[in-house]
C-alpha cells in the first residue's frame, strides 16, 4: 500500500512539475491581468471586487487568481495558487498601474490638469438633460426591439451587453443598461483607446506643429530599413515592423500591456519584415509608440499629460474619462481609456460633424476622410486607428461606417449616411455577440 502511495505522490508531483513548467510563464499574465482589472476596476469605476471577478475577471483562466484590495493603500494585488504575486497600484489622475518590484512608490509624479466646462447646455454639449424629440421618420417601437436583442434574456448569459446608446441628429433615441449600470457608470474601452489617440495627430495637423507623412524621428531606426517609416504608416498599422497580437496566448501584445515598464518601446524594438505600406498588421503596440511619438513633441511631461484633455477629451464634455499610463508615465493609448457610455459617444458625434464641437473646429474636416479611407493591404477593415465597414465586414450595414473597437466588443459606430452614432458596451464580441444584426436592426428602424 505504501508502495502505491508513493508511486502516486511521485506521479502527482510529477504532474504539478510539468504543469509548473508549461504553465509558469503564463502565471504572471495571469496574475497581472487580475490586479490590474481589480485596481482599475474598483478605484476608477467604483465597482465591488465581487462583481468585478464575477464579470470581468470570469474568463479563460484568468479565475485562477486570489485578489487582495487594499483600501488604504488603493492598491491591488493577485497571485495564482499563491505564485507570482502581481501588484497594481492606483493614483488619482493617472489610474490603476501594473508595477513591477523595482518601481519606485515614493518617486513624486505629475497628473494631468483638468478642466471642466460650464454651461447649461443640453446633452451632448452640456450635462442638462435632453428634451424628448420624437422624429416622425424613426420607428421607435422597431428601435426598442433591437436594442432590447442585444441585451441577454432573463436566465441567460451569452450576449452581456452593459449598454446600449442610439444618437440621431444630436438627439438620444435609444438608452438601455443592464442591472448594476447606469448612465454615470464608467467602462474601459479597451482599444477603442487608440482612436483617442489618432484624433491627438489630427488635432496637431489643424495646429501646424506635426507632419504625419515625415518619417517618424526616432534614434534606433535612423541606421536601419526603418528610418523611412512615418507617422502615417503608424497610424495606418502599416508600418511593416514586427509585431504579434493574440490575447490568448503569450505574445507580444500580453507581454507589453503585464511586464513592459516603458510600453512606448514595445513596438519600438521590433524589426521591420515588409517595407512600409505594403503589409497591414493590427498592432497595440504600433498605437503606444504613438503615445511615445506624442510624448516628444513637448517639452515637459506635464505638457504631455495636459495634452490629452486640454485638446480633445475635456475641450468635448468628455469629462467622466480617464486614460491610465504605464510605469514610465506614458498613456497606454492602445487600451486604458474608461469613460461612461454618453461620454464615449460624444468621440463619435465630433467625427460624425466632421471635428466641429459645437461650432469650435477641433480637427480639420479631412481628418475625417483621412481615417475613414481604408489602409492598403487591409480589405477595407482599417483605416487611421479606426475600423471601417468599407469592405462589407457587416454585410447589412451601410458601408460608410466605420467604429471604434475594443476588447469584448466595445464599440462606437459612426454611420454617417443615417446620421446615427451607436455605442454598445458588454463582455461579448463576434461571433457570439451579432454586430450585424444589432446594427442592421438599430439602422433599419431610421426612415431616410
């Protein structure tokens, strides 16, 4: 019986060996992932670590880990079976950061400086509620059936929509939030975050003061193949550098976004493999070498940080959103913008009035067409840090219009040709989540 015994704690052990070593490398995204969900999640969008894990941490393996929340602290932290603990630290102003152990907590650090505009105005140019307007022309009982579809049925849990906003004509037709969110409620965009960072280099363009078609100054590449890449071609993913995308499994992207410091370099670092404007490649980090080429044109990091909300997201009303930074004090423009769901749209009704706010000119009105145009190579999926329906991707929805994306189906739907803005903000994307259906169904119910 001993003999058997041990045979069987030799095997066990054996196997918790193999599984360590297959799996070890995976732990610490694991546990990265979790803390920095925690962190952000609950110091930003005031949600329960509860109902945190039971939604947005309850996928693939990432309910592995235990979380701590330290209050006091306002910090986060995660391990999987008690291995590789991960700490994320949160900081007014800047968000919840993933930190290794060599950050520093007592260094002092800059925020952005924020401005809040006054008025009394309605939405979406002032925080006054809209006057119901009923438009003969939209088919409102048609409309509130497919915004209900994409909401899960009582007893099911397949689509989990979060929210649904239809904008017509500047007017809210249409506004539904599942149980525990309203309309104050704050959710992560993820990569609709790169649009945000797009729109800064049309910001600068209308400015004078950046050239998006010069090839982008960076010191590594000015003695290589890469010295003729420009901002255009980065903002086009279009770049030909190196880069690998796939958010289950360990590759470039998991690694930068939950062990990088500095996630400007990311992409930075990586070869070119195809000349430019020859091979379309979807790159986060393309997106936060961006934030990095950003960086540079100030002279201070305070500068920098202002930027983001003096030109676009505060100088628009965006006043609930909050865009994190990595270790070294970058946006992580490809993926931390959290904003509530009104406050997302209004990204998309200043592209849908071709960058005029409420009769200010933000970005000239070709920037419009310049990020709408489809990127070579990308079989009219992409243009500038936007998705485009040009293609026929949504075979049932007008072809001009293209959307923000995020992870888990967050998005920003600009159509246009029906003057409409569709936000959908949830835990599900293609194919479990039908995008052309919700679309089709919310366009069809608007009689041109």
């Amino acid at each position: 019986m001993k003999k058997y015994l041990r045979i069987g704690v030799f095997l066990f052990l054996l196997l918790l060996g193999y599984f360590g070593f297959t799996n070890y490398p995976k732990l610490e995204l694991i546990s990265g992932f979790s803390a920095k969900s925690v962190a952000s999640g609950h110091f930003i969008a005031n949600r329960s670590q509860e109902a945190i894990e039971k939604s947005d941490n309850d996928f693939d393996v990432i309910g592995w880990a235990t979380n701590q929340i330290n209050e006091s602290g306002k910090f986060a932290t995660s391990a999987v079976f008690g291995l590789i603990k991960r700490k994320a630290i949160y900081r007014a102003g800047l968000g919840a950061t993933l930190i290794n152990d060599d950050f520093d907590l007592s260094k002092p650090y800059e925020v952005p400086k924020r401005t809040k505009i006054k008025n009394k105005l309605p939405f979406p140019y002032g925080d006054i509620e809209l006057k119901d307007t009923v438009f003969a022309n939209v088919d409102y009982a048609k409309l509130d059936r497919a915004v209900a579809k994409a909401f899960d049925a009582e007893g099911y849990n397949d689509k989990r929509t979060r929210s649904v906003l239809v904008i017509y004509k500047d007017k809210i037709i249409a506004e539904k939030y599942a149980e525990g969110f309203t309309k104050k409620s704050i959710i992560l965009g993820w990569s609709m975050t790169k649009s945000i960072t797009g729109t800064l280099f049309g910001i600068l363009q209308k400015q004078g003061q950046f050239d998006i078609y010069k090839p982008a100054a960076i010191a590594e590449w000015q003695n290589d193949n890469r010295k003729n890449i420009t901002t255009n071609d980065l903002l086009h993913m279009n770049s030909g550098l190196e880069w690998e995308e796939h958010y289950d499994q360990i590759c470039d992207a998991t690694k930068m976004l939950f062990q990088t410091e500095d996630m400007t370099r990311s992409q930075l670092l990586k070869p070119a493999l195809f000349k430019p404007n020859t091979h379309w490649n979807y790159s986060s980090g393309t997106t936060n070498l961006l934030s990095g080429i950003l960086r540079k044109q100030f002279k201070t990091h305070q500068e920098y940080l202002d930027f983001w909300y003096s030109a676009l997201i505060d100088r628009i009303g965006m006043h609930s959103m909050l865009t994190e930074t990595d270790m070294a004090g970058n946006y992580v423009g490809s993926s931390y913008a959290w904003a509530t769901t009104r406050d997302w749209s209004k990204l998309g009704l200043l592209y849908l009035h071709k960058g005029n706010w409420n009769g200010e000119q933000i970005f000239d009105a070709n920037w419009v067409k310049y990020v709408s145009t489809p990127t070579n190579t990308s079989h009219g999926r992409y243009g500038a840090q936007f998705w485009l329906n040009a293609g026929g991707h949504f075979p049932d929805v007008p072809r001009d219009m293209y959307y923000c994306n995020g992870f888990q189906g967050q998005m920003v739907a600009i159509i246009p040709s029906v003057d409409l803005v569709i936000v959908r903000m949830g835990l599900k994307e293609e194919p479990e989540f039908d995008f052309n259906g919700f679309l089709s169904g919310i366009v069809g119910s608007v009689n041109k």
